[in-house]
C-alpha cells in the first residue's frame, strides 16, 4: 500500500465530508429526493474512507502469538465491510427515498441550489477520480483495467476508483432527474433518478464484495510470479524437479511461499539446508513481497488441479 494510496484517500475523504454537507443542506432546501440520495452517498464514502483508513493502519500491526503471520488481512476486511455498506446504506436508502417521492412527490424550490451544488460535486469528484485512476495506472502496468482489478491484490485503490466512478454517474443521473423534473413539471423524475442512483451504488458494492471476497479468503500470488518462483526453484543445481508451488496473500505486501521439491539423491542433508538457504536468499531478493517461504523436501511428483498424480 504506497503513501500516494493513503494520500488518495485522505483527501477523498475531506471532499466528501464537504460535499456530503453541502448536498444536505441543499436538499433541506430544495426538498429533492435524488441530492438527498447524493448526500447519503458522499456521507456512505466518507465513511468508507475512513474505514480504509483504519485497515490500513491495523494492517500494519506486527505477527504476534495470535496471529503469527500478521494482520495484513484486516485491509481485505474492511474492504468486505465497505462493500456492504455502500450496498445497505447507500443503495437502500437511495432506493427507498426514490420510491417514496415517486409515490408521494414534492415539489423542488431553488433549483439553482441544486445545480450549483452538482456542478462543483462533479469537478470536486472528476478530480479525486482522475487522482485515483493515475496512482492505479502506474501499479497495473501493460494489464487492462479490468485484468488490474482481478489480479490486484491491494483494494484500496480499486474501491476509490469505484466509489469515485459511481459518485460521478450518480452526480449525472441527479443532474438529469432534477432537470427533468423542472423542465416537464413530472416530480417523480426526482424520485426515478434517486432510484437509479441506488441502483449504481448496489451494482459497485456487488461488484466490490465479489472482489474483495476471494482477497478475504486468500487468493494466490499473481501467475507471473509464482511462474518466476518455479523457475528460479528449477534453477537450483541440487533440485531434479519441483512439484508444486503455492502462494498465499497475507495482505498485499506479504506473500506466504510454500515449495514442494524432489532434491537429487546424491545431496547430502547439510547440502539440503544450503540449497534451501540460497533458493529462499534468491526469490527473496526478487520478490520483496514474499515474507515468509516453506520448503518441503519430498519425493517427485505431478501436480493436476490441486491433487497428486
């Protein structure tokens, strides 16, 4: 997790606490269902943040007696958590306050507030996207987006990246609603788009908790490295054949590495510990990320879908 993705978030979360104040205050106003909606949104993100915050920081706590491989998995959680915050809280919310003013509309006063208050959300909201989105190009490298997004193991960046994008689609769908419901004198147009903003925000956090989900239970490094990792084990003069390598995510930054090798026979036990010594020193070396390494000396063997063969 670098410095900027903390920064990134930092200052996402005071944009939103603003924003979240000033769509509430315009909603009191204005008495709109879809700014009322955008207010619960930013006020949903500004807790996220926070919470991202603190997986972050208790991520960072050393292993002990309990939890000897460390904590790293608590930014996975609390990634989870947010993911079903946006979907309790924002999406329903949004959605009920958007059938309740279809049902029962009301009239939108000072809309120019409105518009005012939209029209400084969307460039307050354009920049902290394009902020998040040029941090995530320089980690994704030649991947698409969307391979990024699968393969990344740290969430924080792709959960800014989503709240931000939904952010931005709700503050548009907000704008046509409450447009629309001026220009044709239909109120439930506020109402509908208060709607369809609920369901962007249960879209993101479907979407969020889907990927954060695999990351919680302990998803593999990614192929490249583990397919490094094979070969700098194959590379070893006194190992004849590799069975298996297998990696777990401890948390971004931490990698548990566990080989499975077929030592030749005519290597001696104190030639054994050099080799593992010097296979752990090299990939080491390569992969800072990878905290903690097994080895395990066993007899050949083939290795299809997860089983001995």
């Amino acid at each position: 997790m670098s410095a900027n993705s903390k920064a990134a978030i930092y200052a996402a979360l005071v944009g939103n606490t603003l924003i979240a104040i000033t769509k509430f205050i315009a909603a009191s106003v204005t008495g709109s269902s879809a700014m009322m909606s955008e207010g619960i949104h930013s006020l949903v993100d500004t807790g996220n943040q926070g919470l991202l915050l603190y997986g972050m920081k208790s991520a960072k706590k050393p292993p002990d007696e309990r939890f000897p491989f460390g904590h790293g998995k608590e930014i996975y959680f609390w990634s989870f958590i947010v993911a079903i915050l946006i979907f309790a809280v924002g999406a329903g919310v949004s959605v009920y306050e958007g059938i309740r003013h279809i049902l029962h509309p009301e009239p939108i006063k000072s809309i120019s507030i409105n518009y005012v208050v939209l029209g400084l959300a969307i460039i307050f909201e354009g920049f902290a996207l394009m902020v998040a989105l040029r941090e995530f190009n320089k980690q994704k490298g030649k991947l698409s987006y969307i391979d990024a997004v699968k393969q990344g193991k740290d969430p924080t960046l792709f959960v800014v990246i989503f709240e931000d994008s939904a952010a931005l689609l709700g503050l548009l769908v907000a704008l046509v609603g409450i447009t629309l419901a001026n220009l044709t004198g239909i109120l439930q147009f506020d109402g509908i788009a208060s709607v369809i903003i609920g369901l962007i925000l249960g879209g993101t956090a479907f979407w969020l908790a889907a990927e954060t989900k695999s990351l919680l239970i302990g998803e593999a490094a990614r192929p490249e490295i583990v397919k490094a990792i094979h070969k700098i084990a194959n590379s070893i003069p006194d190992i004849q054949h590799v069975n298996e390598v297998l990696t777990l995510h401890f948390g971004p930054d931490f990698i548990l590495v566990n080989i499975s090798a077929n030592f030749k026979d005519s290597v001696k036990a104190d030639d054994v510990e050099e080799a593992i010594e010097n296979l752990e020193t090299r990939i080491m070396r390569q992969f800072p990320e990878v905290k903690r390494m097994f080895v395990e000396a066993e007899e050949r063997r083939q290795i299809r879908h997860g089983k001995s063969a």
